[in-house]
C-alpha cells in the first residue's frame, strides 16, 4: 500500500550520503518530527535533468531551513554512487542536505513512485510537524520540478489558512466568511 495525502508519511531508517561525512549516515524522517519536511525523489544519479533539480534545490535551501524544513533528496542509487557523483560534478557542490541511498527500494515503494527499472519518478512530498503526508506531485522523467512552487506550496500550508489560487507569501488568506459570502453569490 502506498501513501495518500492525509496520512501518516512512511518513515524507514536508511544510510543517506551527507557532504562532509566520511561514511553513510543513519537517516530517518521520524527523526525529524516537530519539523516541516520536504522529501524528494529523483530518478538517477549521473542524469542530466537531476543534477538542474539538486542544484536548484541546494540554491534555496537557506530558504526552506528559514521556513524551518528540512530538506531530503532520494534516490536508488547507492551510497557510493551518490558520493562519487556529489563530489565529482560541480553542479552539486553546493548539496548540503541529506540524499537517501533507497536501494532497496523500500523507501520509493511505501511513497508509490518506484519504477519497473528500479529508477524512482520524479516527485515531491511536503510532511507537516506531526508526521501527516500534505502534499504529494509526481511526473515522468523529461520534466523538472519547480522548487519556487515547492517552496511556494509549503509557506501555503504554513499559514494554516485557506490559501487561493496563485496565493504568494504576504498576500490575503481566505476565512469562512469569504466562503460564506461565495456561497451567497453563486
């Protein structure tokens, strides 16, 4: 069974490559309760749509550690592929978040986007404080994910508000009231 939005986000405990450390790390998203996650698959490393991502994503990360979420990379790939390309491509120098070596693809599988070949889709799942699954996107290989929208649809639900079409940070939310006068409306 795979993950839907509203649930408890599956939780596995996984070696991740970390920039700086010498061996694999013991990762575990339920280490990291109490905090806001954004986990991400990526389908290989060494692929040329992957390492736009990664580096995008380690461009913003300040911005999403200021938001106070962590931010988690995944992928089939094992340990020793992560760090050879990690430290070899200098696209991805700036990588400083952990990326998970799911080679057994357990981690890919429980969130529903592991493929035949054993390459992950690309998808990208924002977990609330409490563990609970809030927003999940998924698509084919040929397209890269905009990490402006992840961040975007995280500062959403971080308002705890309902958030309209195309909301921005410091725009209006939606109240009840508004609901209620739509509904009169219509």
């Amino acid at each position: 069974m795979t993950v839907r939005v509203g649930q408890p986000a599956p939780v596995h405990r996984l070696d991740a490559y970390e920039r700086g450390e010498r061996a694999p790390t013991d990762f575990s998203l339920a280490d990291h309760r109490g905090k806001w996650v954004v986990l991400f698959f990526y389908p290989r490393d060494f692929t040329f749509v992957c390492a736009t991502e990664l580096a995008s994503f380690a461009e913003r990360h300040e911005d999403f550690l200021d938001e106070r979420a962590v931010v988690v990379a995944a992928g089939t790939d094992s340990y020793f592929s992560h760090k050879a390309w990690f430290e070899s491509d200098p696209r991805l120098a700036d990588v400083n978040y952990p990326v998970i070596a799911d080679t057994a693809h357990e981690l890919s599988r429980s969130y529903g986007v592991l493929m035949e070949d054993g390459a992950t889709h690309r998808a990208t799942f924002i977990i609330d404080p409490t563990g609970l699954l809030l927003h999940m996107s998924v698509n084919e290989h040929d397209v890269g994910r905009s990490v402006d929208e992840v961040l975007r649809t995280l500062r959403a639900f971080k308002t705890g508000a309902l958030c309209p079409a195309d909301w921005t940070p410091g725009a209006t939310t939606l109240t009840s009231d508004d609901v209620v006068a739509a509904a009169k409306q219509s």
